[in-house]
C-alpha cells in the first residue's frame, strides 16, 4: 500500500490537496452569509476541523466504481470528490439546477447520484443501510468497488447504524463506514452517547470487520487510514471502520450556539487544532510550498469561489408547479388484462399458493429480482405462511435468503440495493406480521421520499410485503392493521387484494413497476375458500382500478381485503330479506385510488357505506368517506356511514376479537340504517 507523508507526496498532489482544502474551507465560512442575505443555505453545518479526514474520503472515492454516502457535515468530502463549487451552493441556496434535488432537500446535503455521490435524507446513519445493501450487490454483480458511508460518532448510538454494521460483517460486503468523532452530537458530548471513549470499539467483538483509527485532523493520517481501508474491503470483501478523531471548530449548526456549553479553554483549544492551517504550517516547515505559491492558491480558489458563485445565484428556482412531478413512477400498464378483470373457468387456486407461483413466474422472467426477509428460505419453509415455499431451492440463496429479525436493515438494505442498478428489482417481506413493522417505519418514509427528493433520479424498485389483517386469533402484533398510518404518506403505491386473482395480478404489476409499492396480504384470506379464483396465466391488475364484486342501485359499499367477503354476505342479505340491491366495491388499490369508479356508483345508488378493518377513528375509510361528501354532496341521499374496528388494539380471546372487528352483522345493520334512512 502507498503510504502518504509530507516528504514524499509529489508537490502537484500537495498543490491539488491545499487548493480544495482552502476552496472548501473558503466556501464554508462564506455558507453562513447566504442566510443572512435571505438567499438561503438555512442550514449550514460547518465542516472546519474534519478537513483530513474529508479530503482523505473524497480523494479515495472512485468514480464509476464505488457509491459514496455523504451526511450533511461532509462538504469538503463532495468538493474532494469532485462536485464544483457551483454545484454545492446550487444545493445550498436550493435552486433548480441543483444536482442533488433540484432544490426539493434541504440546504448541506449534497448529492450527484450519476456519480453515486447519493442522495441521503436529513436521519443521520440511516444511509448505512443503504451502502450495506448497494454492497452486496457489488458482490453479487461481482463489482470491483466500494460502498462508503459517513457520519458523526453519535450516529452510532441509532440502531439502524448497529444493524448495517453487522449485517455487513454477517454478509460480508465491502463497505467502509467512516466516523467522523468531533465529540459533539449537537450539543450532548460523546461522554454521554456511549461508554466507550472511541465508539468504533463498540463493534470491536464484529467478526470480519476491520477497525482503523485515525488523526482526522492530519491529511497524512487520513489518506493513509481510507487508503488502506478501500484496500483492505475489496482485497476481502469486508467491511472496515474508519475512525477518525476531529475537531469541531464551530458550532454543530448555524442554529445552534456552542459558546452555551463549551468554554474558552476549549474554544481556544479547537481552533489552535485547525487542521488547514496545520496543513499549511507543514507545508512551509518541509519546503514542500513557498509562501508565494500557497497565496497564489489561496487568490485562485478566492476567484473560483467567486464565479461559481455568481453562476448560482443567476441559476433559476425551482417552479412550485412542479411539485406533483416525481412524487410516484408511472407503473407498469398491464397489456393482456387492461381492467384487471376475466371471465375464465378452471381450477380455483388459493390466495396463497396464487402470490407463491406469482412470485416464481416473476423471478424466472427477471433473472434480477430478489426477496429476503424474516424466516422466508429455511431448507423446505417458506416464512411463516409458506409463501415463498420452493423459491430458494429453485433460485438460490444469493437471490431468495432469511434476513436477520432487523426490519429496519430488511428495508434499508432493499433501498440500498436497487441503487446499483434500475433493473434491479426487490420483493422483501418487511415483518412476519405486519404488526411488527414499526421499528422499520423511519426507512419506509426513505422509501417514499426518494424519487421526489432525488427530483426523478433515483426510486427504489422495492415490493414490501407483508402479511395483515386479524379474524386468526392472533391478537396484539399479529391481528391488526397498519395501511391507515401508512397511506399518509405520499410516495407509496398500496394494495390490498381481497381474492386469489387480484392477488397474483396486482403482485405482477407491482413487481414489474418501476419505484415503490406496499402489498398488503390479508393472511386470513390465504387459504380462505371464499378468496380461492381461477387465476389466468400472466394474469394483470392496474394499479387505481377497482372491481365492482356486486351490482347495486340503492347502496353503494366501498370495501377492501378481508372485509369484502364480510360485505357481500351481507350485501346478499339484504337483498334476501328486504329486496334491496347493494353494490360492493373492492378498491384493491388505495394508492392511487379508483375515485372515477367509486364516484360513478355513489352517483347511482345515492348512499354511500366505507367498510375496513382498520380503526373507524383516523382509519383509511375517513379519507374515503371525506372525499365522497366533498365530491358528491349534491348526489347523497344520506350521510356517509362508516364500519370499522373499535378505536382498541386487538385483543386475543376469540370473545374479545369478535367484539372489535367488523363482521357481517355489524356491517348489515350498518347499511339496513343508512338503507331506511
């Protein structure tokens, strides 16, 4: 390995590193000014005192081989690595032409993702995941290069950095995470994160992980640290910490104030630290640079400086009717069934074994799709309810795998991966119940900013599936839902089949599509003889297109998953014993929702009933019912009614379960009302 150190480095390189050095440290002090000016930059995190260590990152980058994950401190990291000074304020000030995101992101995240400088979100450590997951597909792919990813020490205290590094050291992907210790998170000292005084020592009992420390401070140190440590991940495909002690020179922000809770002696103590003027104190002292020639770079970087800025400001801001683009991908459009509807008689296939063969036919026909999750490839079984039976002895353990019981590093690993290549396509079982999902919540929200933030360039090809619903017995986490939280959020596509059919046709779609699509499996209906349907070969469901189970004209109920079955037993009923026809809706798809279809039959039938699983209080169904009596107030003979659960979690004695979930009684007496009203 070349080793680096004062005497020996060739002047051009010393020339190259003291010019961005100063270029950077130039453009730093000068951030704060936009702000004042009411230009923007209205976060700034000053990077002085992390100066080696950031050169260091950005002179090991690779370009077209490695992916580097910078946090938002990590300005010199990208001016190292290449971005322009135009492009860093162009982010900074949040014009349109900003690289990153088009000005959609916030100020200090700098980005330049056709160069893989990713574009990561304000949760610092999050992007762990990410580099852990495009790692292995290096490995996969057989990629020579690196994943590297940075933040500060106290991102290690967060558990989605603890499951990245040793789901990296598990699976052992080449990626170097980069700690960043200023011995500050904001304003809480490094005393009081962790009981270790070096937190890289938090990991040192990790097999295959290789720890090197470092003087942040010292380009020497640091060059030679991240040198050998891209050396050390591709040679063995491990992972490697890098920790590199820096100096905090300013405060962590420019809104917060570190003169609160740092006294003079420490103040004083970082500044003599300064890591640039070491550099140029080192550079004099070895004869390396004149005095003239270090002014002469100190003037030219003045003047890139200045032209870059004056490109940025004259660059145009973003146009606020832009704000619909890139919020979701254009789907797949289904081309044999165009509705999402047939007419063909056979053998009836339950929901289950439906997604099952779906899944494989989709794998034979995308040799780059994969699925891992909990317990889902274990010799013969195939996760809890034996969906993915088979897949992993048909197409491997490197594409069908069990992943750690890690939901946060399931998730942020599929996003990770589908970064190194668009034709990658993930299926991921995110929980074994939907109920489990929480922890992995902060990288579903990762999931659904992506593709607006990146302005278009980058959304991850991910199906999240995951097994819902109650009417099992299962009580708290294994009986309730979770779509009501979910569909807050813009981003996603979410489904919810209610037969074997739409099933295997809303899967294919979503396997097919580009960005990301949350698949909700109502798991009572899996081997349910009411949700067993022929299922044509290639069989194909729209996204945002419901199906009409039910012709009515004196009630419209909307409806989807589990509660369908419930609807239509009492929808016949009704007219059984009263004469009266109720139509029922399966919307099968809440984001993007078939409003046309539902609209058309509220205007027939004059009354509208919105039945689910979910909670009545703040459930999907109030979305569905406040649309309605917005949009179709002058067509409505009666109030919008909702059935639904109790405003309860789930319990798990059968009494207390029939007592909060929707059943065929509740949903009769519900539209007999609303029918004489």
């Amino acid at each position: 390995m070349k080793k680096y150190d004062i005497k020996t480095t060739d002047v051009e390189t010393l020339k190259k590193w003291y010019h961005l050095m100063t270029l950077g440290r130039a453009l730093d002090e000068k951030a704060p000014s936009y702000l004042l000016q009411s230009l923007g930059w209205s976060y700034h995190a000053p990077y002085a005192g992390h100066d080696g260590i950031q050169l260091a990152i950005g002179q090991v980058f690779t370009r077209g081989e490695d992916f580097l994950f910078p946090y938002y401190r990590d300005m010199l990291t990208v001016l190292s690595a290449g971005m322009t000074p135009e492009e860093i304020i162009l982010n900074g000030i949040s014009k349109a032409t900003d690289p990153g995101s088009g000005g959609r992101h916030m100020s200090n995240h700098f980005a330049k993702p056709e160069w893989h400088i990713e574009n990561i979100s304000s949760a610092t450590g999050t992007h762990d995941l990410h580099a852990a997951g495009v790692a292995r597909a290096m490995v996969y792919y057989g990629h020579k290069g690196v994943a590297i990813t940075s933040h500060g020490e106290s991102a290690t205290s967060e558990g989605f950095v603890y499951e990245a590094i040793n789901g990296a050291s598990l699976e052992q992907l080449p990626v170097i995470f980069v700690i960043q210790d200023n011995g500050y998170g904001i304003s809480v000292p490094k005393s009081e994160q962790t009981a270790n005084r070096k937190v890289a020592e938090n990991f040192s009992g990790f097999k295959n992980l290789k720890i090197i420390y470092c003087n942040g401070k010292d380009v020497f140190d640091s060059m030679n640290a991240m040198t050998e440590a891209r050396e050390h991940a591709i040679s063995t495909r491990n992972p490697v910490i890098v920790q590199a002690n820096c100096v905090r020179i300013g405060s962590h922000s420019n809104s917060d104030k570190h003169t609160l809770y740092r006294d003079e002696n420490e103040l004083e103590y970082v500044k003599d630290a300064d890591p640039l003027a070491k550099f140029r104190r080192m550079l004099l002292r070895y004869k390396r640079l004149t005095e003239e020639e270090l002014q002469e770079i100190e003037v030219a970087a003045k003047k890139e400086l200045s032209a870059a800025n004056r490109k940025a400001l004259a660059a145009p801001d973003p146009d606020p009717k832009t704000i619909y683009d890139f919020v979701t991908p254009e789907p797949y459009q289904p081309e044999k069934y165009k509705d999402g509807t047939h007419n063909q008689e056979g053998e009836k296939t339950f929901m289950v074994n439906a997604i099952n063969e779906t899944l494989k036919s989709e794998f034979r026909r995308n040799p780059n799709t994969f699925i891992w999750g909990q317990d889902v490839a274990n010799r013969e079984k195939g996760g809890v309810f034996n969906v993915t039976k088979g897949m992993q002895q048909e197409f491997g353990d490197a594409r069908v795998f069990s992943a750690p019981i890690a939901e946060d590093y399931i998730v942020g690993t599929a996003n990770g991966m589908s970064r190194f290549d668009p034709k990658i396509h993930v299926v991921i079982e995110g929980a074994e119940f939907a109920d489990y999902f929480w922890p992995a919540v902060e990288q579903y929200v990762e999931c659904t900013h992506e593709y607006w933030r990146s302005n278009g360039k980058f959304a991850p090809n991910i199906v999240l599936r995951l097994a819902s619903g109650g009417y099992i017995g299962g009580g708290l986490y294994h009986s309730q839902n979770i779509e009501g939280a979910l569909t807050t959020l813009p981003g996603a596509r979410i489904v919810c089949p209610s037969y074997a059919d739409d099933a295997a046709g809303l899967l294919r779609t979503s396997i097919r599509s580009k960005g990301f699509t949350l698949f909700l499996e109502p798991k009572a209906l899996y081997n349910s003889v009411e949700a067993a349907t022929v299922v044509p070969e290639d069989f194909e469901v729209p996204f945002g297109k419901a199906r009409i189970r039910r012709e009515g004209t004196d009630l419209s109920i909307i409806t989807y998953g589990n509660t369908t079955h419930l609807c239509l037993q009492a929808a016949e009923q009704l007219e059984k014993e009263n004469g009266w026809k109720v139509e029922v809706i399966d919307i099968r798809s809440l984001m993007p929702l078939d409003e046309e279809t539902i609209f058309e039959s509220v205007k027939k039938t004059s009354k509208a009933l919105v039945v689910h699983e979910d909670k009545v209080f703040a459930g999907f169904g109030a979305e569905l019912a406040a649309m309605i009596g917005s949009e179709m107030f002058h067509y409505l003979d009666g109030p919008v009614q909702r059935v639904g659960s109790t405003f309860t979690p789930v319990g798990f004695n059968p009494l207390l379960e029939k007592a909060i979930l929707p059943d065929e009684a509740k949903i009769y007496t519900a539209a007999k009302k609303l029918l004489e009203y």
